[in-house]
C-alpha cells in the first residue's frame, strides 16, 4: 500500500481545520492508520476534538493520531545540531532566535514540514493529513524547500572545491560564517532532507493539495490565485471544497440574497475548477467541534469511494523536443500572460508571478539555447528554446 499525504490549504476561517479532520476521521474509521497534523501556529486540533494536547502526537481513537507541530520544540528536539550549524553561519548580531534572521525566514515552519517527512518516513502512518496555516503562510511554506535547497546550491555548492573558492565572496555579500567541516556535514545533511522533502510533495502519487473555499467574492478570486501559484511549484492539486452551503430550502427572507449570492459563486467555481472533483458542505447549525459534527462532513461531503484517490489534473512541468529546439511547458491555470515575467541565465530559467517566483534548473542539454518565444495557451505557459544562434542541433 501506498502511503499518502493530503495537504488542506485554503483563506484563514474557511474550514480547513474541520475538512482535513473529517478526512482523518474517516480514514481512521477505514483502518488507516492516520495522523491529523497541523503547522498552523494558531493551532485549534485540541479545541475541535475538545482535548488537550500536548508536544507529542497523541493517540485521540483508534487508528487516529493527532500532533500539533511546536516548531521550536521540533528544532531543539530533533533538529538540535542542524539549527546549531545553520546557527554558526548567519550573521552574529542578529540576536540568538533563529527565526528572527532574515535570510531564512519561515525557517520555524520549515522544521515542522521536515518533522511531516520523518513521520512519512517512520512507516508508522498509512496516511497523513496536514492542516496548513492560511494561503498566504502555507505558500511561502511550499516553495521555501525548493527555495533553500536554491540558496544552499548558490552558497555552498555540495562539492568542497566551489565551496572554498565561494568564500570570500560570500562573506561579503551575505555576511555569513561559511561552516566548519564539522558543521559543513550538517550542513549537507539538511540540504538533503530538504532536497528530500521537495521530492515527497511533489511526489504526485503521494502528495495531494486540497483546496477549501466558501462561496464568496474574495474567496474565490484567493482560491483561483491559490491554485495557479500550487501549479507554479509544482504541488498536485486535486480537490476542491465548498464549504458553508446555505441549505436551498432555508426560508427567511433575510437569506434570499445570501442564496443568490452563493449560487452565483458555486457556479463560478463549478466552471473555473471544473477539472477538480469537487465537494459541497453545507453549512451547519452548530460548530464544528467534537467527533460528532465532525462525523457530520464525513457523511454529508466525503461519500465518494475515490475522496482519497490521488488524480492527475495538471501535469508537472515539462521539457520536450520539437522540430526547432525544446518547449518548456508549465501549468499554470487563471494565470494572465500580462503578469508572468520570464528571464533566462546559463543554468536556469526564471518564472515570476506577482511576488512568487520560481528558479526552473534547464537540463544541461539547454545551455546552449535561447529563450524564442514564450506564451500562455489555455492555462499552460509555453516558452521555446533554440539554439544559439538559430543553428541546427547538430550532435
Ligand atoms: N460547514 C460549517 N458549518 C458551520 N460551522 C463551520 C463549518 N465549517 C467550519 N465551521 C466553523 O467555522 C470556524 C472556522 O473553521 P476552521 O475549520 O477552523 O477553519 P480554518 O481552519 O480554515 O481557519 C470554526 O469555528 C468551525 O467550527
Ligand atoms: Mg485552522
């Protein structure tokens, strides 16, 4: 059996808390053996199972473990001589929190997804469901992995040599202490977690996004950017949520409005997401607190047999040949070509969007290629490389 991961992001308040809990509750239920996460530091696991919880996972049912991350405690506990390391090569006046350097911001939340691998990787668990802080946060959560690895290859090339022929430079301009040899092993073992966190989420038979929303406006325009930016860096979504459906036969004149309203943005999402299999959760008298309410998603939303399917919708970015050279291809739905801003250099091609970008390494065979052309079409970015020169690939 294949152990899964599924990923709830969504706007602060929308329900990912009580979605991803309903799923770990039905799991469990199907004989999983499930572990409900969250990273949110606003964490409310203990408040919706009515519990206290402490820095541990906790066994809350059968088959059901719970864990609300406390980064800092992860990174003295079982990050102690990476945090250490990491530590010696930032800059000395920047006090003795580590999260309060600049260089590695979001560096707590970074530990907790490292502390999410190694509880895939413990074999403990059939499946992990991880509830995130609100986009913006859970965002800058995501790409931060791929983003670090960058930095790492930038700063301390895995090869000694380049490494000490960077040194200078990188005192100057970073104003960090290279490490030690000692903490340079450190080092590189973080750098491989990190590479090895990277696979795992993007690892489309593993890793599933899940989006939540609500019928409203500003919702859905944050749920169509939300996903356009997990289609930048490559996460697999394949679900969507509405949740708080107001029931059809509700009948006080002070909601015909609202009913209107939210039909009219159901309907925009059913046309938007109409590539994602999608879940309607009504909006409910009571909160949702307690296994009981819980147990109320479960049999009102999660009733299809596939809910934990994971399903190819886009596809991950790719390379191919064509006659004149390669076209690079990345998914990149609701995205305006008037916003995507590309720019080449010898080993990557850069992607940005709005405040988000993304460093694609080019395969060593496009080194000598040029960026042609580049377009968006029906939500994929194109972008064509020929050679320098416009000379025929001659081998
Ligand atoms: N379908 C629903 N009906 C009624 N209350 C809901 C529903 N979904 C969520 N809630 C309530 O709304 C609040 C926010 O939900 P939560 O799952 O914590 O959202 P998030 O994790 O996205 O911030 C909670 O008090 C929760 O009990
Ligand atoms: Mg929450």
């Amino acid at each position: 059996m294949k152990k899964r991961i599924y990923i709830f992001t969504g706007k602060g308040g929308v329900g990912k808390t009580s979605v991803a809990a309903a799923h770990a509750v039905k799991s469990a239920k199907e004989g999983y053996r499930t572990m409900l996460v969250s990273t949110d530091m606003a964490h409310n696991l203990g408040d919706l199972f009515e519990k206290k919880l402490g820095k541990e996972p906790e066994s809350i049912a059968k088959n059901l473990c719970v864990y609300e991350i406390d980064p800092e405690y992860v990174m003295e506990n079982d990050f102690e001589d990476m945090v250490k390391s990491l530590g010696k090569m930032l800059p000395q006046d920047a006090g003795t929190n580590l999260a309060d350097y600049g260089m590695f911001p979001g560096m707590e939340e970074l530990f907790a997804l490292l502390k999410i691998n190694e509880i895939y990787q413990s074999d403990n668990y059939d499946r992990i469901f991880v509830d995130c802080a609100p986009t913006g946060e859970t965002l800058s959560l995501l790409k931060f992995p791929e983003l670090l690895s960058w930095y790492m290859e930038k700063l301390f090339p895995v090869g000694k040599v380049a490494v000490r022929i960077l040194s200078p430079i990188a005192k100057q301009f970073y104003k960090v202490e290279l490490p030690n040899r000692a903490a340079m092993s450190d080092i590189e073992k973080l750098y491989l977690k990190l590479y090895d966190l990277q696979e795992l989420l993007k690892n489309r038979e593993v890793t599933s996004v899940r989006l939540v929303t609500v019928p409203e406006k500003m919702v859905v325009e944050e749920t169509k950017r939300n996903y356009m930016y997990m289609n930048l860096y490559n996460y697999n979504v394949d679900g969507l949520y509405i949740n708080r459906l107001l029931p059809k036969d509700v009948r006080n004149p002070f909601f015909d409005e609202w009913l209107k309203i939210q039909s009219n943005y159901k309907q925009q999402l059913y046309e938007s997401f109409a590539a994602l299999p999608i879940y309607e959760i009504p909006w409910y008298d009571e909160e949702v607190r307690g296994m009981k309410a819980v147990y109320r998603i479960c049999n009102d939303a999660l009733t299809t047999e596939d809910i934990f399917d994971t399903k190819e919708i886009t596809q991950r970015e790719s390379f191919e040949q064509t006659k004149d050279g390669y076209l690079l291809k990345l998914s990149l739905p609701f995205a305006d070509k008037s916003e995507v801003d590309l720019f080449q250099s010898e080993s990557e091609i850069v992607v940005k969007i709005g405040n988000f970008k993304r460093n694609i390494p080019l395969p060593n065979v496009l080194r000598s290629f040029a960026v042609t052309s580049g377009k968006m079409e029906e939500g994929t970015l194109l972008v064509e490389f020929e050679r320098f020169g416009g000379q025929k690939d001659e081998l």
